[in-house]
C-alpha cells in the first residue's frame, strides 16, 4: 500500500511571471509623457488598464499557479 500526498507551492505565495515590458511615449523628446501608464496624472489608477490583456507599462500580466494538492493511492498485490 502506498500513500503520497504532493503539493505545489504550499505556501500559496504569489510568483509573477510576466510584467507589461513594452513602454508608448507621446515623442521622443518629452519622456516622461507615457501614454500607456498605469497611473493617471493624479496619481490614481487608470481604470481603462486595469485586466492584464491592457496592463499599462510595468504591471503585472502574469503569475504561476496557486496551492495545488495531489493525492494518491497505490495498492499493489
């Protein structure tokens, strides 16, 4: 008889594995207007950014998968 209990990231701590990489300027001389940021000027978030598929520039798109458990039993004869 065999028991065996597996678990993957038992801890459920959150690994990002991706991040929006690419970054839109308004021109090549005024650098700190990004136009896709995830902040508005006010410093709030925008809200036309917030799924991943429209992340703004830096956030997180991406992340491995939570607590996962497997059993298993085995009974050989």
């Amino acid at each position: 008889m065999e028991f065996r209990v597996d678990a993957y990231n038992a801890f459920n701590a959150v690994v990002i594995s991706a991040r929006a990489s690419s970054m839109q300027l308004a021109s090549p001389s005024a650098p700190a207007t990004i136009l896709n940021s995830e902040y508005n000027a006010n410093g709030t978030l925008n809200q036309a950014r917030l799924t991943p598929n429209n992340a703004g520039f830096g956030s997180a798109t991406g992340a491995q998968a939570m607590r996962t458990v497997q059993l298993l039993f085995r009974f050989t004869f």
